[in-house]
C-alpha cells in the first residue's frame, strides 16, 4: 500500500489528487467511487484536505499516462475518527473526551486542541457530535489533539435540508419579512447575517421547548411547521414548513447524519401546506412571565469585571487608543465605562439591553469613549453570578446586534455602530 495526503478534490466532479510521502512532487489520480468508508465522508463535506491516506496504485484507465489510485482509505494509524463524550468530574465539573469510533479508546479533549475556522471564534460542540483527530499522549493519559469538528452546520442546517439556503432567507428578507435591516453595520456583508444568525437559534429553540407542530397529509406524508417569531408588513405570522426528507436514514453509522426534514418554504398561514395541521406552533420563549425581573438591570448590584478575560478582547474594541492602553489605564476605561452605564440605567433601563445566551439572561451595556461619553466602542457582557454581576467579556457593536436581536428588535439608543 502507497502512503501519502490529499492534496486537492473537486466536490462538484467526484475526482482529485493525492500527493505521495516517498516523492511530494508526484501527483496521483483518484476518484470517489475508488474512496472507502471515513474518507468518503470526508471529501463529500469538504474536511479531506492534508488528510493522510492509504491507497493502491496502477496505470489509469481514466487518464492516459497517470497513476490512479484505488482503494482509497484515511491512515487511521495517523488520524482517528470518533465521537464527543462527556462525563462528570469531580466538584461537579464536566469534562469531554473523544470515543475512538473503532477501538471505543477514549481521548482526554480540550478546547484548545480543537481547530478553530475564524481566529477569533469559540468553538461550541456537544455530545455525538463526529470529529477526526490526531491520537497523542502525556503524563495524564490519552489525548485527542489537531480535531477537527466534522459537522459544524449551523444548527437549522442540521435539522431540515435546503436547496438553497442562503436564497429561501433572501427571499424571506425580501418577500415577506416587515421591512429591517438584517446586515452588519459596522462591518456590512450585503446579506443577511443577523437574520440566519436569528432563524439559527430561534430554530433550535422552537426545537428545545417542542413548540413545533407536526401534520400529515391523507396519503401519510409527514409534515412540520414552526413560528419563526417573525411577521410580515400586516403583522401575520411567518412559519418554516417542512416535509420528511426522502433521504434521511436513522443511522447510527460515523459522520454527518442527514437531516430529518426537508425545507419548503417560508410563508404565513396562507400557504398551500397550512392544510395538513390543525395546531398553530407557537413563538419560542426565553423567560417565564414570572421572571420578568430577570429583562430589567439592577444598578444596585455590585459589578465585578473578569480582567484577564477582557483584556484578551480588547480587541473587539473599535478604538486605536483603547489597543495602546496599557493594562491598567484599559481597566481604568472599564471601570469608567460601568460607572457611566450605571448612571444612564438608572435614567433609561432599556439602556442594558438583555440577550439570551447559554439558557441565560444576560445584559449588553455600551462601553464608551472616555472623550465621548456618548459614543459607544462596543458591548460589554454582564450576566448575574450568585449575589453580584459579572462584566464576563467584550462584543463588537456588530456581534452585539446580533444577540440581542433574537429577543427583541433593540432600540438603537446607543447600539448603533
């Protein structure tokens, strides 16, 4: 068996090149249908390149005077495949490992050896999520290190497929949605992030609480719709309908698993599939009415900020003199930007702005310009911890915005990039 990785594979055509360990300068011809098992799943979502392999090699039949490879498989003696665990620790602390998929060993993984797709993005995973990872070892144990998440869909991609995504939100932005400027302003895309940002979460949320509504038609086909929470220029709600996807198999095996529903469109109850429920789905919810205290920001709690987590996103901050700043004139400028927060709270509540994150309520407060009191530079995050608040990170204007549309359409009074 030659050794050797993939160095390039047309996902529209089904064929590509792998690149030899013994001479890095000979190319050699593959084609999916010749590609097994992890592999496969590898070049159909595009999580293959440098991937080391295992192949045979004979002349092509395909292309006159190249090498073909056959039988193309990963080289699990340098990559695993497997699935994300959790487990509890001690002092009731989780930690997750990696389930090798064939020999069930488990990996000690951490955040850090997770690769990252943006610089400066957290990466989120949950439990059965598939990843490939390189097999290493300390002191401690096992290790799972250069992981590389399989599925990283956005959560609505993993629950319904599309034939066109990014034109069903265009055509909801355009054709249906009350009229809202769903774009970044600080840093325009000429799209619309905010709104597949807030379908994305809306839909995982509808999905948490069960406030879908599922149907079928009197030839047993399934159906499913749900509140977008959205509303069109006559204030007539906006749901998602889904069909049963033709495709998807509850399978157990390794890998991308193929969603259960299939998009149709975006619509209000005038659409051709409102005949096949008889309950209407309703809005996703991020508080009980009892908790209504929980939206408005108590200025008489005291406010501790997490210094060395927000000076790692000083960053974030739109401001030459605030990234000059050294430590503690930045804590100074904190401090100065809470008390100022707290002063204009206690003048307008809706000041601090709450938004939903990790199954919380925390608040947006303007971090401001020391000269220019009244221009925010970003956001800062507070959230409420035991007896007092927490300033626990820093969030661009953009990112701001975008949180804290999916509780509310904000009132731009200072975030407004």
């Amino acid at each position: 068996m030659e050794k050797g990785i993939v160095k390039f594979y047309n996902t529209s055509k089904g064929w590509g090149y792998l690149t030899l360990d013994t001479d890095e300068n000979i190319d050699v011809y593959f084609h999916i249908s010749n590609v097994k098992d992890e592999l496969e799943v590898l070049l159909l979502n595009d999580k293959a390149q440098n991937e080391p392999v295992i192949f045979e090699t004979k002349p092509s039949t395909k292309r006159s005077g190249q090498t073909e490879a056959f039988n193309v498989k990963l080289d699990l003696e340098k990559r695993k495949v497997g699935y994300i665990k959790k487990k509890e620790g001690d002092y009731d602390f989780d930690y997750y490992y990696i389930k090798d998929y064939h020999s069930e060993d488990e990996y000690f993984l951490h955040h850090s050896n997770v690769k990252k797709s943006v610089a400066d993005k957290y990466v989120s995973f949950e439990e059965e999520d598939p990843v490939i990872f390189t097999p290493s070892s300390n002191e401690k144990g096992m290790l799972a290190k250069n992981v590389v998440l399989l599925d990283n869909r956005p959560f609505i991609l993993g629950f319904a497929e599309f034939q066109d995504y990014e034109n069903a939100v265009h055509q909801l932005q355009t054709d249906l949605c009350e009229d809202e400027n769903w774009d970044y302003i600080q840093k325009p895309t000429g799209g619309n992030p905010i709104l597949k940002s807030y379908l994305n979460q809306t839909c995982k949320r509808v999905v948490d609480q069960g406030k879908y509504v599922e149907g079928a038609s009197s030839k047993g086909v399934k159906y499913l719709f749900l509140n977008t929470g959205l509303v069109d220029v006559f204030q007539n709600e906006i749901y998602a309908y889904f069909s049963e996807n033709r495709r998807y198999t509850d399978s157990t095996s390794w890998g991308i698993k193929t969603p259960k529903w299939w998009f149709l469109e975006f619509n209000t109850d005038q659409s051709v599939y409102f005949k096949y429920f008889t309950d209407i789905p309703e809005i996703a919810t991020y508080f009980e009415e009892t908790e209504t205290s929980k939206l408005i920001f108590d200025t008489t709690i005291n406010i501790r900020p997490n210094w060395e987590h927000l000076n790692t996103r000083r960053k974030r901050v739109a401001s030459e003199e605030i990234q000059k700043m050294s430590e503690q004139e930045f804590r100074d400028a904190i401090e100065d930007s809470i008390e100022m927060a707290k002063k204009r709270i206690k003048r307008n509540y809706k000041t601090a702005i709450p938004h939903f994150y990790n199954n919380d309520i925390q608040f947006l407060v303007p971090l401001c310009e020391r000269r220019n009191r009244g221009k925010a530079l970003a956001a800062m995050v507070i959230q409420k911890s035991e007896q007092i608040y927490e300033v626990t990170t820093i969030l661009t204007l953009d990112q701001a915005y975008n949180n804290a549309r999916l509780l509310a359409k904000p009132d731009r009074e200072w975030l407004n990039p």
